[in-house]
C-alpha cells in the first residue's frame, strides 16, 4: 500500500507583525508544510495584506481576542482544513521554523504527540540571544516548579513554537481555556493529564526590537496565572479534561 502523506498545517496566532512576518514565513519547509493559516487578532497595521501577498490562508477576527482566544481560531480552522499535524508558530521571528520539519518527522514517526521548541540551552546562550535577565529567571523557576507538579523534564514550558498531532487537539478542550497568555500553560497540562508524549528540540533565542514581547506587569500576572494552573493540576489532576 503507498504510503499515506500526513498534512502539516502550520498556524501563525499574529498581532501585530506585520515587521516580522515575511522572514518568518520565508524560512517555513515549503517541502514538509502543505497550508499556512494566519489568524489576525485584530491588528492596527498591515498584517493581513501582507499575509495575502504571501499566499497565507488569513482569517482576520473583528475584535481583539486575546493571545489564547487567537489560538482557538487558529486550531478551529486547522482542523477543519484536514491538519494531521498542526504546527503554531508566533509570527514574530523568535524562533526557527526550519525546525518545523524535525518536528513532523518526530510526530509522524509515532515518537511524540506534542513537540515543543525550547529556547533554553544554557543560560549563556539565551541572555547572548537578548533574553531579559527577569525573563529567563522567571522561566527557570515556573519550569522548575511545573516540572515538579506534572513529573515532567521539559527544558521550557513556556514556549511560542509548537506542534500537535490531530488527536491532541480533538481531545484536549481547549475552547474552555483561557484567552489570555495562561492558554500555553493550559494546555500542557491537558496533555500531561492525557498521557500525551511531549518532545522537545531546541531552537536558538532570538530577542530583538521587532520580535513581541510583554511587559513586566504582564510578565508577572502571566507567571502567577501559571503557578495557579499548576496547583490546580496538582490538586485535582485536570480531572475535568
């Protein structure tokens, strides 16, 4: 029998990036990735024209939905376009889309379900990268704290580069989570709580004026809503998914 071509399907949740957008998409495996879907999360500048020079398939939302709530459309319309795999990768050139081949290679070969595109190497490399010091501290210690809630050892929980086989995302109700930021940390738990197989590939750090990144006070609200998940995590194990 010949052998059955997975469709990867990549996502970009964007905002705001229309700077970055065109280096991004132009690094994307034109060989391993069969459709690129950009949700716009209701941007002030020309993202989505540019989306439409490039070819991407683009679902503009009238209202700003929120960093998760872009992520929902995102998966929704993958899923109804026949993903096998679904890839979500920011927009904003933090991270190496030529690493999106290894990651459906690893998911097509029934190895994972979930890879991640982890940016934390050594702590050298990422502050080289342009990572803030407060960044890196605080991811450090939220991993550190995650991993030891779930019984994992991934090297980050809080990446922006992604991939999942279909199953995860019919599986996991990811429509009841959150719109804001948490969504990531959401998610994983999910899959942890559902015995999903998450891999890892490092990805170099890219930090730069383009690239999207949130403030302090978003930074901190966003941590304490993670430590939050984990302790619901470890009090009721997610038995709600």
């Amino acid at each position: 029998m010949p052998e059955v071509k997975n469709k990867v399907v990549v996502v970009f949740p964007a905002y705001f990036a229309e700077k970055t957008l065109e280096r991004t998409v132009s690094e994307v495996p034109r060989g391993v990735v069969d459709q690129m879907i950009l949700v716009d999360d209701h941007s002030g500048d020309g993202t989505v024209q540019l989306a439409q020079k490039l070819g991407l398939t683009v679902h503009r939302h009238g209202q700003n939905t929120g960093y998760g709530g872009n992520q929902k459309t995102c998966y929704r319309l993958a899923l109804e376009a026949g993903a096998s795999i679904v890839v979500m990768l920011h927009p904003d050139y933090q991270y190496d889309p030529k690493i999106i081949k290894y990651f459906a290679e690893l998911i097509s070969a029934g190895y994972f379900d979930l890879m991640l595109g982890t940016r934390i190497r050594s702590r050298k490399e990422a502050l080289a990268g342009g990572m803030p010091l407060y960044k890196y501290i605080s991811n450090r210690a939220l991993t550190f704290f995650q991993n030891l809630v779930s019984g994992q050892n991934l090297s980050e929980w809080h990446t922006g580069m992604r991939a999942y086989r279909r199953e995860v995302l019919e599986k996991i109700d990811y429509e009841s989570f959150s719109d804001d930021f948490v969504f990531d940390t959401q998610m994983l738990f999910a899959a942890v709580q559902k015995g999903y197989r998450i891999g890892e590939i490092s990805v170099p750090v890219r930090y730069f004026k383009e690239a999207s990144s949130i403030n302090f006070a978003r930074s901190l609200k966003y941590g304490l809503s993670t430590v939050w998940q984990a302790v619901r995590f470890l009090m009721n194990g997610y038995k709600k998914y």
